[in-house]
C-alpha cells in the first residue's frame, strides 16, 4: 500500500523521519497504520472543533476524538481558558490545592459509588491501582477479564487468553512473566457462563473481576441485559470485588459513568466496588482517577497499606481543563444533541453500505459507535475480530481521502463531539457513500 505521497507528501516525509528518532515513528502503537495497509500516519498541525488540519493543509472531520478524551471538541474556548488560567498561576505545586477537592466532589457527585478518589495521571495508573487495592482489601492474587476488553499497558491487563472460556491466560505481550499471566483469566464478554465456570474453579483466588460496562475496546459493545448484574453477583458470592474500568465510558454517555446510565435494564444491581476513570475527566489533558468504597479507598497510602503515588498527580492544568470539560458536559441538551447526530450518521452510513452491498453491522450507544463489515451481531471479541479487516482498511483510506479522520483500527469507535454539525454529518455520509462504492468495488 502507498505511504501518504499524494495528498499528504510532509505527512510521508515526517514519517521518515520520525522513523530516524521515535520507536516506529509513533508514541502509542495505536496511531501507526500498521492495522490498515501501512505507510505514513497522518501528521496533524492544529485541531479546533470538530477539525484537524495536517501539515499539507488537509481539512479532516475528525472522530477519533483522541481515543476519546475530546468530547468537547478542539480547544474548546472554556478548556483552552481554564488550563491558560491553570498555567498563569504555577503548573504543578507538589502540594494540594483546592481544585483537587473540587473535581473530585464533582466526580463523587456523578458516580456515587465512588465515596473516595484518588486521582493519577493515565488510564493505565488508575486500572492498575484499582486491582492493587483489590488485591490489599481481599488478600487474594488472581483477577478475572473479559477478552477483548483493553484496561491500559500494566502487565496484569495485557495478558489477553485465547478464545475458549475460563482459559488461563498467556502473556499477550513479550516482557510479561508467566508467573504473571498465572494471575490472570479471561473470559468471553457477554459470557456469564464462562464467569461461573471460571469462578468455580479459581474462585477462593480471585481477588476481582475487571470488566469494561460497555466496551468500547473491539467496537462499541453493549452488555447483554442481566450480564453486569450477573458479574456482580457471582464476583460478590465468591468474595471477590468487582472493578468497572469506565475510562472511555464515563461522562460519555451521558454526565455520569456506564454504571449510572438509567438506560441499563439491571440498572439498580450494577455498582461495582472499585472504578477505573481516565479520558474525558482530563479534558484533553493527562489524567486518571479511581475510588470506590470508603472501606476499600482506605487500603490507600498513606491510610492503609497499599502504595500509589504520582508526581503529577492532581496537577493543576488537567484538573482544570477537567473541570472546564464538565461544566461543558453539564449544559442542558449537549448528550441529547450527539445522540441525535450520531443516530443520523448511523443511518446515512447503513443506508449507504447497504446500497453498495457492502455488509456492515454499526453498533451504537448514545453518541458512539463502531462499524464492522461484517453481516452479523457484534457481542463479543470472537464476533468483532471476525470481520472483513481489509474491507475496512479500505474504507479508512477512502475517507482520510476524502477529509475524514477514523481511527486506524476495525475495533476502534467513532466518537461524536459537542463540535460537530448537522453539516458535518452531511459531508461524512457523502464521503462514506463514495468510499463504500470503492469498498463494494474491491
Ligand atoms: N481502559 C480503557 C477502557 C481504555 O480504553 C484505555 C485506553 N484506550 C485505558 C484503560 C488506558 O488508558 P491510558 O491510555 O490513558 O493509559
């Protein structure tokens, strides 16, 4: 496949050279186009809005929206101010300040679960230390996922099984010791028989069960109804505690965590006991959070015996521009609003794939969504890795082409923004309908 030498000619020179000096040319293997045919990434120069402009003075839609965090759009005019005002007054102290109180009586607010918070600097930090504490409350060693789902590059998470239920796992990762993936079993998503049948192996070991609410790591996926309350249950009749990792679902969705979202059938039974934050709570900055139960928050140093502690942590610029982004999550209508231009992006597409005889199965919740070519449901990561790879990298491509900016990887969501319009969604589905004839074409 051709690197970026057409439209995007500095894009393909920086690539070289980025090539001379950064492992890969990237900073997080998620941004190479390794998934979809290779060549140059795009270089992008400055986003606002719903845009990005790369170094060539290409004009993207963009629904990447950085894996997620940018929910409010590019430098958003209240972001932008909030982490100027941050920077003005000193960046980081070493000490507390009252923001920290702030945000984190905000978060409580909006994720009651959570009676204490700490926060760290990365979704990774906070997925790590939550299974930390876990495992200081309950005295056991091995937690249980959910394949698929991705909770951060800590060594624990990153062993990923093979497909059958309850296997133990192996390292997913060269670097990881085999003493490590001992600690660990995956099951299938939307699988409470596979949960059972691994906790009534492993059970008295098992410290927690990390599970994403809604996954948003192999497409949007949400859980079958009954499938969160039966995680709980079973995890709590084993004694184990039960993590959410709501890094890319919290104040996604709605202002609140996957946990709190009322459209859930088994909405009363679903808490869990410890929660993983990250993403949208930085506002475009680094930042994580975790908290849970009084009495599990306080295994925390310097309370209990469990260490975490951060440099960075709680700095003032990413709880500033954090607060800033949910004062913009609180105005009225703004979840309402990119329900609805994604439900209308959702239709345009399907429309068009169908026209083009193109199989494609869109799973949406609220104002995310994925796209698998493929003709059949998409529950769990079996279903969405079988799908049409090629297909979609071919789509990819086309839209890049045509000024819209996917992430570039079949299992990733496309993310609305408050920034984006109604004409922005009419442009994206006239891009698609081109690059879907040039997908149906082959
Ligand atoms: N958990 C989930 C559900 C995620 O999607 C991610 C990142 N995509 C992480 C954890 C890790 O977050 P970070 O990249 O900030 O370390």
């Amino acid at each position: 496949m051709p690197a970026n030498t057409g439209r995007r000619p500095t894009s393909a020179a920086l690539y070289e050279e980025a090539l001379q000096h950064i492992v890969g040319g990237v900073n997080s293997p998620s941004r190479s186009f390794k998934a979809v045919g290779g060549g140059a990434p795009v270089f992008m120069k400055r986003a606002q809005g719903a845009y990005f402009w790369d170094v060539d003075g290409n004009r993207y839609i963009d629904y990447l929206a950085a894996y997620g965090p940018i929910i409010a759009g590019h430098a958003h005019p209240r972001i932008v101010e909030a982490i100027a005002r941050a920077a003005e007054s000193g960046t980081l102290y070493g000490t507390p300040t009252e923001l920290e109180i702030e945000m984190a009586r905000r978060l409580k607010e909006a994720i009651p679960s959570m009676d204490k918070v700490r926060f760290v600097n990365s979704g990774t930090e906070a997925v790590m230390t939550t299974i930390r504490v876990a495992r200081a409350y309950t005295n056991r060693t091995k937690i249980i996922k959910f394949s698929g789902c991705y909770h951060g590059h800590s060594d624990l998470v990153l062993v990923a099984a093979g497909s059958g239920p309850s296997t133990l796992g192996i390292p997913d990762s060269a670097g990881i010791p085999i003493s490590i993936a001992h600690e660990v079993i995956t099951v299938p998503y939307n699988d409470l028989g596979g949960l059972r049948q691994a906790l009534e192996r492993w059970g008295d070991d098992v410290a927690a069960v990390l599970v994403e609410p809604i996954v948003g790591n192999f497409g949007m996926v949400m859980p079958k109804p009954g499938f969160l309350e039966g995680v709980c249950r079973m995890a709590r009749d084993a004694g184990a505690l039960v993590i959410y990792d709501e890094v890319i679902t919290a104040f996604r969705f709605h202002y609140g965590g996957a946990q709190n979202f009322a459209a859930f059938p088994d909405h009363a039974a679903i808490e869990p006991d410890l929660t993983a934050l990250g993403k949208i709570i930085g506002g475009g900055l680094p930042i994580g959070a975790y908290g849970g139960r009084k009495t599990i928050m306080e295994q925390v140093a310097p309370l209990g015996p469990a260490y975490q502690a951060g440099t960075m942590a709680g700095n003032p610029a990413s709880i500033s521009a954090g607060i800033a982004c949910l004062d913009v999550l609180r105005e009225p209508g703004v979840y309402d609003r990119m329900d609805a231009l994604a439900a209308r992006l959702t239709d345009g597409l399907e429309a068009s794939a169908a026209k083009h005889g193109v199989p494609l199965t869109i799973n949406r919740i609220r104002g995310a969504f994925s796209t698998h070519f493929c003709a059949h449901p998409v529950t769990n990561y079996a279903e969405a890795q079988d799908t049409d790879g090629e297909a979609f990298a071919a789509f990819f491509r086309a839209m890049l082409d045509r000024g819209v900016c996917l992430a570039p990887s079949k299992f990733e969501a496309w993310f609305l923004t408050v920034a984006h319009t109604d004409a922005d969604i009419e442009e994206t589905i006239e891009a698609a309908d081109e690059s879907f004839r040039l997908v149906a074409a082959g």
